[in-house]
C-alpha cells in the first residue's frame, strides 16, 4: 500500500486521520533534512516534465521560481513545517502549489515512494563525500602527529602484553590504513547510491513518456563516463535500501576503528603508561575528586561505536521482513540513517581536532624508558641464532631459556654475560649482546610494511604526498 498523502486522502476516504494517528506516522520532525535534495528533485523532474510537454515554458519557469523562492526560505529559518502534512515532500508541495497553481502538476507521475528514495540518495551522495574529506582530515592529523614524533620509539602490545619494538609513527600509520580501507569502502558504496529511481512511480512506472536519463543526468546520477544510472526495476527501486545499509556497515566498521584508537589513546593517557599528554580541551574533570583529567572525547568516541552498530542492527531487522514493495516500516530508516551520518562525521572531526592540537603531546623520556626494555628484543636474538644456522624453533626454545634466566637472576635481558649465554647454548658469541641495541635493532627492521627507520620514513612520505 503506497504512503498517503492528505490530499490523496480526501478523495478515497471520508475524513483524516485521528490526531493521536497522525501524530505516530508524521516524519516531518525529522525528513525535514532532506528538503534541499527534495527541491533539487523537483526542479529536476519539473525540467523534465516540460521537455514532454506536461507543463509549459511558463508554468516550469513559475515553478522553478516558487521552488527557489521556498528554498530561500527554509535556509533562512523563515518557513514553518507543519506536522498536519506528515513529511518533508508534501510540505514543499503544498507550500508551493499555493504560491504557484502550476505547482499542481508537479506531482504527474511521480509518488512519494520514488521521490522518498531519490531524496535519501541525493543526501546520502553528499554525506559520504563530506566524510571522505573528513577521514581524509584525520589521516593528515596521524601523519602529521608521527612525523612530529618521528623519532619516538614505543613497545608494541599483543594481549596488551609488551611484545616489540616499534616507532609511535608506525602505531598512528596502521590507522591511517584502516582509514583507508574505510574509504575504499565508502567510494565502493557511493557507486550504489549513485543511481537515480525517480520514474519509478510509486510501483509501476509510469504511462506517460518520461525521460528518466535526463532527470539522472540533471541530478549527477552519472557514471565516470557520463552516461545516466538508473534503477531498472520499478518494484526495487522504490523499495531498495541496501545501499543505506551499506553505508551504515561502512560507518560501522569506521566507528569500530574509532573505538580502537580512542582505546589507545586512552591507555597511553593513563597514569600507568604516561605516554601522552592530551590537550585539556578534549579532557574534563571529576565533580568529586580535583586531580581528575578524563579522557572524555575519546572514551565518547569509543562509547558512539554502539550507536552506530545498533543503527545497523535496527536497519537489517527493520528490512529483513518486508514482503515488496514500499511499506510504511521504511519511514523508520531516515532517523537511523540520519544519526549514524551525524555521529561519525563528528567523531572524525572531534579526533582529528585532538590529534592536531598543539598541546597534544607525547611524553618522549617515558616512551624511551619503556622502549629500552631489553626483553622487546628476545625475538632478535632468537633471529641472531637463526642466522648462525640454528632453525628457528629451537632458537625460540634457547632464548625462552635465557628470559627464564634472566627472571631467575633478576637481570636484565642485555645485562646477563656471555658466559651465562653460553651456559645455555653454545652457539652465542660474543656479537650476541649487540642484538639489543635499539637503534640498529630499528635500523634492520625495513622489509615492505615493518616499523623500520627507513621504512617508516618512506610511509610517512607516502602518505604525506597521498594526502595532499
């Protein structure tokens, strides 16, 4: 059953909804949002209209002034929705068919449920281009924070256990490649969005001649050479969602990378690892105790990854049973829709103001204390053994002995002797104990994709031009 407008109402029934019913199925408090696109449309399709004859030069004209006019309005401030007219299509109708009588023939052959899913296209085009640029903006910030702590070593963590050495930058740079995969994700799910539906008609097409290609053409719904997108089954082009899902796994998962990188920097802000200092703008205190400097952005980045999920979760099982084609449940996309765009877009904004404050810091002598412990580089003797022809598994189980004796005697890795090495095996010599010098232990790690000192200047590189 298509959505019903008020006008369509006093024709088949006899009087309107109750107000406890049109308050449950108004839109307008929140579909307001898509007005611009709405407009857009609709000049778009009034173009169109006159190209087959239904309005004339001066009705389109009329119209194309009305509508403009409206719009002028509504950015203004100076239009008041009323929620008696249910949704965002139907105010702009209404509105528009006062001022211009022509406006009456706008709405031939085109529904609300072709319109609808034109709308939410056109504002989701504009939403993923703004994100883009704003993931963009934040992998600038992590480049820009590594190459300003290019020479910052710190132990890297596997089971949050200190595991190897790595270069802070090398840290920061594996989130800019998920950023990256993020977007890879994003301009994959723009090719789907970037089809045009209108001319679907509420289920059925339409009778009338429409020139489809030249609406999809005047609203950009092109491919990169040019030619016109189009939705070519009626019945799923007024009922498809799946790019707005798309879109929703797409945040998602860019949300969930939020969530990992807000979770570091609020270890590395904490007491116990020291590692930074994060600008007091992006921090708030405690109500009760006055030494408190929370983390509060970043545990806000961390928290929004559930909304965000759960928006996806509400959109699968809103979709999941829906016989075809548009069903009145599709109104409930747009909130979800609409807070999943707002909350990452602020997330990407809100991280990459904090990383490029000049006040966000790194704590260097603390970093470095905690990069010379020794026992990071187990796994470089072990490869010093290896090298001497020992295969690689018993090299593991003779330097799982030295750690051992190392805690035994509560020494440090570097600090036992050769003597005592050799106790264990013999084939350590003398050049065993220069495995732990941290900068040629750096210095060697430069294979495609290690957190080598060469290496980790070529990526810094790379992307600091790919960004640009």
């Amino acid at each position: 059953m298509s959505k019903k407008s008020p006008v369509s109402r006093s024709g088949r029934f006899a009087g309107g909804p109750a107000a406890d019913v049109a308050q449950f199925t108004e839109s307008i408090s929140f579909d307001w949002r898509l007005w611009r696109h709405d407009i857009l449309g609709s000049l778009a399709h009034a173009e169109m209209l006159h190209k087959i004859g239904v309005l004339t030069r001066r009705e389109l004209h009329a119209i194309v002034r009305g509508l403009d006019t409206i719009g002028k309005e509504i950015n203004a401030g100076q239009f008041t929705w009323q929620a008696a007219l249910e949704d965002v299509h139907m105010n702009l109708e209404a509105e528009l068919t006062k001022r211009v009588p022509a406006g009456a023939k706008l709405h031939t052959a085109r529904s609300r449920n072709d319109q609808v899913a034109l709308d939410v296209r056109l504002w989701l085009r504009d939403e993923i281009t703004a994100l883009l640029g704003e993931i963009a903006d934040l992998q600038r910030a992590l480049v820009a924070l590594g190459e300003k702590n290019a020479e910052v070593i710190i132990p890297g963590y596997t089971h949050l256990q200190r595991a190897q050495p790595v270069y802070l930058a090398h840290h920061l740079l594996a989130y800019v490649e998920m950023l990256e995969r993020d977007c890879e994700r994003l301009w994959d799910c723009y090719s789907r969005v970037n089809v045009c539906p209108l001319g679907s008609g509420a289920i059925a097409g339409s009778t009338l001649p429409l020139d489809r290609r030249l609406v999809a053409k005047l609203l950009g719904f092109v491919n990169a050479r040019g030619e016109a997108q189009l939705t070519q089954n009626s019945m799923d082009g007024v009922s498809d969602r799946d790019f707005l899902i798309e879109f929703c796994a797409a945040a998602a998962l860019l949300a969930v990378h939020f969530s990992r990188l807000a979770e570091d920097l609020i270890l590395w802000a904490s007491t116990e690892f020291n590692f930074l200092h994060l600008a007091d703008a992006y921090t708030t205190g405690s109500s009760l105790m006055p030494q408190k400097k929370n983390p509060d952005i970043a545990e806000l980045a961390r928290g929004k990854t559930g909304r965000v999920v759960g928006n996806l979760m509400a959109l699968l099982t809103l979709l999941k049973g829906l016989p075809m084609t548009y069903n009145r449940d599709l109104q409930e996309d747009k909130e979800r829709l609409f807070d999943t765009a707002d909350t990452v877009r602020a997330t990407t904004r809100l991280l990459a103001a904090m990383l490029r404050h000049q006040d966000t810091r790194f704590n260097r002598p603390v970093c470095a204390a905690a990069a010379s412990d020794a026992m990071l580089l187990a796994t470089d003797l072990a490869d010093y053994l290896v090298r001497k022809g020992m295969p690689f598994r018993p090299a593991h189980h003779v330097v799982g002995a030295v750690v051992a004796l190392a805690e035994k005697t509560g020494k440090p890795l570097n600090q036992l002797t050769l003597a005592e090495l050799q106790a264990i095996d013999q084939t350590f010599g003398r050049d065993a104990l220069g495995v732990f010098n941290l900068k040629t232990a750096m210095a060697k790690r430069n294979i495609t994709g290690a957190p080598g000192t060469k290496a980790v200047a070529k990526q810094l590189a790379r992307w600091r031009e790919q960004l640009s």
